[in-house]
C-alpha cells in the first residue's frame, strides 16, 4: 500500500476554507485530517461540531478527526454526526480507553487511538487489537509549524513491531513537522498514513507537496 496523505486544515486559511476543501478534493490527498482542540488538553482552541459538518459537506476525502480534548466520550457521537469517518482520542485523556473505542466503532467510525510524544508505544499492548489506526504526534499537540521531534522514528519502528504481531491490519500515522524533508525516513520506518499541515497549505503549489509527499511512499 502507498503511503496516504492526509493535509492538516488546522494550517489552511479559514477565511477561504471552502476553497482550501475543493483544492484538496481535486488533490491526491487521501484523507482530511481536522484537528479539534479544546483549550483544556492542549492550550489552543480550534474546531467544532458546525466547522467539521461544514467541511464534510464540502469534501470528497474521508475525514479523519483528531480530538485532542478532555472528556471526549461526551462528543463522540456528535462528531460522528458531523461527518467523521476516522476518529481518535487521546491516550492521556481517555481513562477508559476500551469502552471509548467500541463506542466509536458503534458509530460506524474507524477508530484511533493517539500518542503524545511522550508517551511510550507500549501502553497500548492490551488494546492493539481493537484499534483500526495509532496517530503519534510527532510534535507537542496544539500547535500547527512545529519542529519534528527526531526521536519519533524509532518510536514508529516499535509500533511496527507491535502492530505485525498483534494487529497487521492496524494503521500507523504521524502527525507533526512532517515534509519532504523527512517524510521518506518516516515512511520507512513503518508510517503508514502522513498528516502534513503548514509543509501543504504554505507552500506556492499545495498540489505538488501532497504529490510529492505521496511518490515518497
């Protein structure tokens, strides 16, 4: 399988978002990563319910939502609703990480579970086996234009590891600094899917980065 790309709207202008979603639509991105922030678990705020709905209504890629919040069993079925097709939450904000995954394949969602960088891959052993995908940050979340943290490389390389063994099917995606620069070391490593924000939306051709970033895989 070649690598899936999934451009980062957090990094797009939102002024012109409608036109930021066609561009993507006419793309060979696979997917549209929304980042959703609450203020709480990371000190930034972004996206809600009527964003994401708009943007589904927009798209023709999957939505892949990444809820980066406290409480997230409380909005599941709300962001399913507003047109996610994958959708993560937190390791560190889920207490009860298993009952928060099959209620999010309850709701015909894919369901992920999602690293801090600070976090070791192997916390997730007892339930490798119920995810559909693992999203490590490869920077500190909150934040769109931050630096790679080198050391995810190897972090990918366990993960590998772990998801032949327990779970072939499970996909391995990383969200962070990531560029043309880095991406290929990234994808050898074991990535699967590469969410790309500020590397897309700054440059003069989105198109060709996302192009570019896929021939990479």
């Amino acid at each position: 399988m070649s690598v899936l790309i999934a451009p980062s709207v957090l990094s797009a202008d939102f002024l012109h978002l409608d036109r930021e979603i066609e561009m993507l639509n006419e793309s060979d991105a696979d997917w549209i990563h929304v980042d959703v922030m609450d203020g709480s678990f990371v000190p930034n705020i972004s996206f809600g319910f009527p964003i994401v709905n708009a943007i589904y209504n927009v798209a023709e890629k999957p939505l892949d939502v990444h809820l980066m919040i406290d409480s997230a069993d409380c909005y599941l079925e709300e962001f399913a609703q507003a047109g996610a097709t994958w959708l993560s939450v937190h390791y560190e904000a889920c207490p009860h990480l298993h009952r928060t995954i099959q209620t999010i394949r309850d709701l015909q969602c894919y369901a992920g579970v999602v690293l801090n960088p600070h976090t070791p891959v192997h916390v997730l052993e007892d339930i490798i086996s119920e995810l559909d995908y693992v999203l490590l940050m490869s920077v500190n979340p909150g934040y769109g234009g931050q630096k790679f943290i080198p050391q995810t490389i190897e972090k990918v390389k366990k993960l590998k590891k772990m998801v032949e063994a327990f779970n072939p099917d499970c996909l391995i995606e990383v969200d962070g600094g990531i560029s043309t620069a880095n991406a290929a070391e990234i994808i050898a490593a074991g990535a699967d899917v590469l969410v790309a924000g500020n590397a897309v939306f700054k440059n003069e051709d989105p198109k060709k980065i996302i192009s570019d970033l896929k021939k990479l895989g």
